[in-house]
C-alpha cells in the first residue's frame, strides 16, 4: 500500500511492515506464581518411594533422675519404645503426556523452540499442582496432617496479632514461617495497623514479605478461601528440627529436577510425538507441634477512619 504525501508517493505502514522483523516474547501464563513452599521447605531424598516416620512411644515413660551429693539415690532404669507401626508416606505422581505435532516443531521453532517452550509451561503448571496438592491433599496436605489441639480459631474473626500470638504458642520450637492467602495477609495487616502497630517487612529471594515477631507471612493463593474464610499456617521445617520436610524421588529416568522426569514415549502415526512428564512428590510433618493453624479467619473486614485534622 501507498500513501500520497506532497504529491510524492511513499512507502505505507502496512507494506512496509512486511519486510521487518518483531520481537516476539516466550508464551506469557498468568497462573504462574513463586511458589514460596517449594523453595522454603527442605527436600529429602526417598528410597522406592516410602518414607516412614517412626516416632516414640509413651515419651512420658522416659525415666531420668539428678543425683543429690548428699546421698546415694538408687538410678532409674528405662528405655525409649518406638511405636510398632509407624506412618508411611508415599509419593504421589502429578502426571501428564504432551503432544507435540511433528510438523509444528520443525516448521515453526524459530527464534523459539516450540517443544522446548510447550515442555516449559506445562512442567510450571505441574510444579503449580504440586503446590496446591502439598497444601490441600485429602492424605498428605499439610491441612489434612494439622492435629485438633495444633488447630484455633480467631478472637473476633479477622487475623489480630493476639491470633498470631496464639499460633506461635502452639509452634514456639523454632517456627519457619506463616503461611497463607494474599487475601489473608491483607486482612492481618489491616487489623494490625488498626492497632497501631503495623508490621515490618523482611526482604527473601528479592522480594519484600511483612512479618509478625519476625516470622515471615508468605502468600501463597493455593491456600484455600471460602465463603469469605480462609486460613493461617505456622510451621517448623526440617527433618533436624523434628519438622515438615518435602520428599521426593531422586535418580528418575529422564530427571529434569527433583522428583521430575520427563521421558520421551514416541511418534504415532499421525505425526504427532508424545512426552510423559511427572513429578514424584510428598509431604511429611515428622511431630504433630510443628505445624498448626489459625482456622476460618475472615478477611472481608475493613475499617473507617475519621476524616478529621487536628
């Protein structure tokens, strides 16, 4: 197309436009998130994907004395039980094929590999998974392994400091960090302002997080909400502190990270080349006092200020 300028003729936009060349970004998914758990948990290695955490029986039993100078106490004798069937954790596969038509890889991997991108997305959306299931799963969630007596409930609804304070009484072992939704942190640090006290930040791989005793919040939308309700988590983490670990499998076929395989199953006959993608993971709480939680806390709750100068 040409345009009439001075009564000369130019080359327009639009034709012009066909002999340059765009800068194309990678596919942009918006469901990616940080995925703060992952990389604030300590991973464990397992053996054919069981991890068994045994733990002692009747610790009360456990008899020691201290000797008085003055006279002879006769000893104790004891000794430490183990519980005779311990809990078994094993991995569990977040699993998927991708399929890849032959024709679209090699026509149209330039400047960006299409298979290298498609085999991208989908293992972050896994990884997403993976979050949401280390959180929510029915058998291995961190909400499902919270005992009643590590579980309260707020004061008045919305997350006050007096509720955090409570929650640190139930995990005062060296605590790790909160847990929760964005939506709940927002409403914490409302109350928390209300009270004149609004919380300080800390500063973790490069971003900012408010903190309360400094013990870090850290979001994380995989937490649920409902019915204007959601939850706060405190854990203790690692297997040295008699924590919450993260397990996985290592030495996989085709590993591309811990506990992540990706295996290459072929070409059909309609051209089109298939990927088994899986991710082996679980999640173990070796004591009931290292996690515990602040149930159905509100966080729709907002407050007016007078609109007065003094």
């Amino acid at each position: 197309m040409s345009a009439t300028v001075g009564g000369t003729t130019a080359l327009g936009d639009n034709a012009a436009r066909q002999l340059a060349n765009a800068t194309k970004t990678v596919p942009q998914l918006e469901t990616i998130s940080p995925r703060w758990l992952t990389h604030l948990l300590q991973w464990v290695p397992v053996e054919a994907g069981i991890y068994r955490v045994n733990k002692v029986k009747n610790p009360e039993s456990i008899k020691v004395t201290c000797t008085s100078r003055e006279e002879e106490n006769q000893l104790p004798r004891t000794f430490v039980d183990y519980e005779e069937n311990p809990r078994e954790h094993y991995l569990n596969a977040v699993s998927t094929v991708l399929d890849v038509h032959t024709r679209i890889s090699d026509l149209y991997s330039s400047p960006h590999d299409q298979i290298k991108e498609q085999l991208r997305l989908t293992i972050e959306t896994i990884k997403e998974n993976q979050e949401s299931e280390l959180i929510n799963n029915p058998d291995y969630g961190l909400l499902a392994q919270v005992t009643e007596e590590q579980r309260i409930f707020p004061l008045t609804g919305a997350p006050t400091p007096d509720d955090l304070d409570e929650l640190l009484t139930k995990v005062w072992k060296e605590p790790a960090f909160f847990l929760t939704h964005p939506l709940a942190i927002a409403a914490f640090g409302r109350e928390a302002t209300r009270r004149g006290t609004p919380p300080p930040t800390v500063s973790l791989f490069g971003s900012q997080f408010i903190t309360w005793r400094g013990i870090p919040l850290i979001p994380s939308n995989k937490v649920p909400v409902a019915d204007g309700k959601s939850k706060i988590l405190l854990l203790r983490v690692g297997d040295k502190r008699q924590g919450v670990v993260g397990l996985f499998q290592p030495g996989l076929s085709g590993e591309q990270g811990p506990g992540l395989s990706v295996r290459f199953m072929g070409i059909n006959n309609h051209a089109i080349a298939s990927y088994l993608i899986s991710l082996y993971c679980s999640l173990a709480v070796l004591t009931t006092d290292a996690l515990a939680v602040l149930d159905d806390v509100e966080i729709g709750k907002y407050h007016d200020y007078p609109d007065t100068y003094k």
